[in-house]
C-alpha cells in the first residue's frame, strides 16, 4: 500500500469492508444488508470452512440470526435443548446444566453444525444487491485517513486491486492480521494442556446431549451434534502426538476408551488444539474494528466462542449503519468496545474456569471437587444455579449508548439488559415472536398499560423518527381489537400469554425504548418519557437533518 495513500483524498466504493466470512463477517454483512450499506466481505479461502467447528448456539444467537431473517433456515442444523452434563471418574454426573426457560424466545442450548449455518448466512447475502463477496481474495495491506480506509487485495489470478471504505471490520480470526497490523496487543494465557478433537459422521454411539468426563486417567469431552455427526474431545499428555499429527494407533486407543470397535468409525478430521484465552487491548483503531476471534478468544468448554462473536456482530451491526448514514456521530461506535469487551472477559473467565474443571488430574484436587460437588447437589437452591445456567454472566452494559437517568446505574434497573421476547399478537390476527414485528435494526419503544404517543411532545417525536422508532402499545388480549381501533397512530399488540405484563410487573417502569440489539437503552415512567428520550438521543449523537450535509462534508 503506497505511504501517500495517508494523505490521499478519495471518495470511498464501499461503505463498509468485513475481512473474513466467518459466522461473524458473514452475519454482520447480512444486517449492513438490511440498513442499504454497501458492504464488500474479503475472504482468503477459495470456499466457506467445511468441517465442523463450534458446536454450541445459545438462545442469544438464535435471537441475533432470527434479527438478520436467516433463523428458519439455521434451524434445521440445530438439536434444541442440548443438556450439558459433567462426569466425575466413578462415573456419577456432578453438575448437570438443561435450561427449559426461554426468555428471549429461543431455547438456551442446542448444538449445530456451524459450517452449514455459515452457509445459510452466505446465502443471507443473496438477498441484497448491495453486499458483495469475494472468496479467494487476498488482504495484503491496508492504510486508514480522515476519509475512510484503502483495502490493498490480492485477486485469484495475483493480480492486486485497491478498493476504499469508510469503514473496515476485521473479522479475521484468532490469528487476525487485521490486529497484527494494527499493532493492538493480545493479551492472556495459553493453556499449557493439548487436546485432540475427533469429529465422525455416521455417530457410533447415538447417545443425545453433551457429556464432559472429568476423568482423571484422561478427561474427554462426548457430544452429539446434528445430521448424524460425534464429537469426541480427548486431552492429549507430554509427548504424546508431536505436533498436529495424531499417529493413528493413539486415537484408536483413545477412542477406544468409548467405543467397542475404533477401527469402524467414518473419521471426518482429527486435529490438535491449544486452548487459549485472550482478548485484545482495544476493539478500535480509528476506522478499523476488531469482531468475534480477532478481538478475543476463548476455550471451547462453554461453547462460548463462537456465541461471543454473534452479540459482536448484533451490537456493532446498527451502529455502523447510523452512522455511516450520517444519522449519528463516529462516537457512537466507541460504544461497541465500552460494551462488548468486559463481558467477552467473563466468558474467557468462565471458560477458562470450566476447562480447569474438567481437565484436573490431581488425586487431592479431584477429591476434593467431587467432594463437594456432591455435597452441594443436596442444596435445591444451588443445584438449581447450575441447572438453569444462572451462574453464565449474561451482556449487561452499565454505560454505552443507553441512558439510566438522574440517578445512575443501579444494579436491578432492567437498562443495559436484553429485553424480553414475548409472543404476541395484532389485531388482524397475526401471532408470533415480537422481534419479527420490531424489524432488523430497528428501535422499538414499548409500553404496558399507555399509549406511548400520549406522553412524547412534537418534538421528542420528530427526533424518534429520525431513527425510524416504532412505538408498540402492549394491552392485554381483551382490549387487543378495540384499542387497535381507537389508536391508529401506535402499533398495538396483544400480550399473549401476559409474559409482557409479569416483566413490567417486576420493572414498575412501565415504557422501555429497546435498541436494534433488543436492549433495553431507556426505562421511565410515561411522565419522565420525553425528557430520558431526549438525553438519549443526545447521548446517540443523533444528527438533525438541516446538520447532515456539513457533518459528512
């Protein structure tokens, strides 16, 4: 990339460029998709990952796919309800996690086959004119100024192209050249143990859900994963299987610890990793972004990796597009790491927990673990904590773009938390999940008991519009007909199994203003409504039309 192009004035192709289709790249695409933003995704492989690779999707991610219209088609890659259930070496299962609530609409666990899922977010792009995506390209260089970034690529043939972006994303994994080029540290631990990992089609076992056995003559981990499809996860001792390669007699006598015949299995691949559990010192870097593994990675025991880049892709995916319109301030994209980057630690921390769990191997250490393992599976209230997953730090944002009010943060104040998902339904009959009636990358102000529009002057209305807010009243399925009627002007929706009026009934707050991500930014009493909204927009850096024209010039 040529030294002048720092000072080069250009008028960008593209309004954003994702490096890498991965699950992040790809899904972040399909919401610039949806917001009209012309986006180029540059991947080095000639075609998408084909082997497995992340096995767990939780109900967040299934919320943030089901947001970008591709949901229906991931599902049936997916096994819903997938318990997760640790083993000590005796073989008693001490801590069992099977979630059945569904809070945010979608089931907590399931496995999938994440390359087919990835598929299904390729295909996503299809939809939009004004996505493109370029396999077997090649990112050598890039250079960043006060009018975008210049993408220095390296097509099929050798042949190299310059293209330029107001933005670029670098969702280029966990060795990602993005941040090494950057000069942005990544900072952790390795884990010092290896594993191998066996994936096998036609599943010589059949055995549903996920078994971590704390063994320690040697920890595995056993998982059934859809179409027919085994995971098995071996820790691999000093001098055992030199390098990446796996001598074929050490994996059948490891797999033959949990089949009667290893030599009849259908091997699809069987790969050493090193577990690591890093996270960068910085998601931004002016016009460059950091997404998914190129910002943090984690170890796989809590299948959160992979979950960790969605709600990357979901927070960042409507901020890029406000302002890359022009409707907010460049600032609002310092949110995105205020955000993201404390929670992608706790969940390095719980991974990172959760492997030091299952891999221990000291006699006194083991004891001890089982120990009072077993003993706190008498205590309802705490065998409860693991079951229903309690103990999985849920994203819960104490500053960004969200506004708590006079009086600050408060720990139980549902602002900075995800919102519900409540079914619902309209008065022409329609029922289903809310967010499908929200839209992708939309606001959504909601209310129990009120219309919202009664309490929002002219002005603090004509702001909402500026980011196209729908304004949903929330009644109960006796007054659906009657004040959908009587308030043309509102979307009115029945609540219909009062899921709506039990959450405002623990939030006395009764109106929320839900982000594009579906959390909660404000949370008022309808007399306080329009002044919180107005302090949020300002906190946006939401842009008046007559300022447009000079803040993009």
């Amino acid at each position: 990339m040529p030294s002048q192009a720092e000072d080069q004035k250009f008028t960008p192709e593209f309004d954003v460029i994702i490096i890498g289709a991965g699950p992040v790249g790809l899904l972040l695409a399909n919401y610039l998709g949806h917001s009209g933003l012309r986006t180029l995704v540059i991947e080095a492989l000639s075609d998408l990952i084909d082997y497995p690779r992340g096995v767990a999707i939780d109900d967040e991610s299934l919320r943030a796919f089901q947001a970008a219209g591709v949901v229906d088609d991931i599902l049936p890659h997916t096994t819903p309800r997938q318990a997760m259930r640790y083993v000590n070496g005796k073989g008693r299962v001490f801590a069992s996690i099977d979630p059945t609530d569904q809070p945010f609409g979608w089931v907590r666990r399931s496995t999938f086959i994440q390359p087919l899922a990835d598929r299904v977010s390729a295909a996503g792009l299809q939809r939009f004119a004004n996505v493109e995506l370029r396999l077997a390209h090649k990112v050598v260089g890039f250079v960043q100024n006060a009018d975008g970034v210049l993408v220095e690529m390296e097509r099929p043939d050798g042949s190299r192209q310059t293209v330029a972006c107001s933005y670029m994303v670098g969702c280029d994994g966990g060795r990602s050249r993005t941040r090494e080029a950057l000069g942005i540290l990544f900072t952790g631990k390795t884990d010092p143990n290896r594993w191998i990992v066996v994936d096998i089609a036609d599943d010589p076992m059949g055995l549903p859900n996920a078994y971590l056995h704390a063994d320690p003559v040697r920890p595995y981990a056993c998982i059934s994963l859809p179409h027919g499809l085994r995971r098995l996860e071996f820790m691999l001792f000093p001098g055992e299987a030199d390098g990446n390669d796996v001598p074929r007699e050490l994996l059948d006598r490891m797999l033959g610890r949990v089949l009667p015949d290893p030599a009849r299995v259908n091997i699809i691949r069987a790969r050493v990793y090193t577990h690591n559990g890093r996270i960068a010192e910085r998601f931004r870097e002016g016009r460059v972004i950091l997404a998914g593994d190129a910002a943090h990675i984690m170890p796989v025991w809590q299948g959160q990796g992979f979950n960790s880049g969605v709600r990357d892709a979901f927070n960042l995916g409507w901020k890029l597009a406000l302002v890359v319109k022009g409707i907010c301030s460049p600032d609002l994209l310092d949110t995105y790491q205020t955000e993201r980057k404390a929670h992608a630690q706790a969940m390095i921390s719980l991974s990172v927990t959760a492997g030091t769990v299952l891999g221990m191997r000291n006699p006194v250490k083991v004891w001890l673990r089982d120990t009072i393992t077993y003993l706190i599976s008498f205590l309802p209230p705490v065998k409860r904590y693991f079951l229903e997953m309690r103990f999985k730090p849920m994203p819960r944002y104490r500053e960004g773009a969200l506004n708590y009010g006079p009086k600050g943060f408060h720990k139980n104040s549902a602002i900075g938390r995800m919102f519900i998902q409540p079914r619902v339904a309209t008065a022409e009959g329609w029922t289903g999940r809310m967010d499908d009636l929200i839209g992708t990358n939309s606001f959504a102000l909601v209310s129990w008991g009120v219309n919202p529009d009664v309490w929002l002057t002219e002005k603090v209305r004509a702001r909402l519009d500026l980011l196209s807010i729908k304004r949903f009243w929330v009644v109960p399925m006796t007054q659906l007909g009657y004040e959908a009627e009587r308030n043309p002007d509102v979307i009115v929706v029945g609540d219909i199994d009062r899921t709506v009026k039990t959450w405002f009934d623990h939030n006395p707050e009764t109106m929320v203003l839900l982000r594009p991500d579906r959390f909660v930014a404000v949370n008022s009493g309808p007399q306080a409504l329009d002044a919180r909204l107005n302090e949020l927009l300002d906190a946006l850096g939401v842009v008046e039309p007559a300022r447009r024209e000079d803040w993009n010039a």
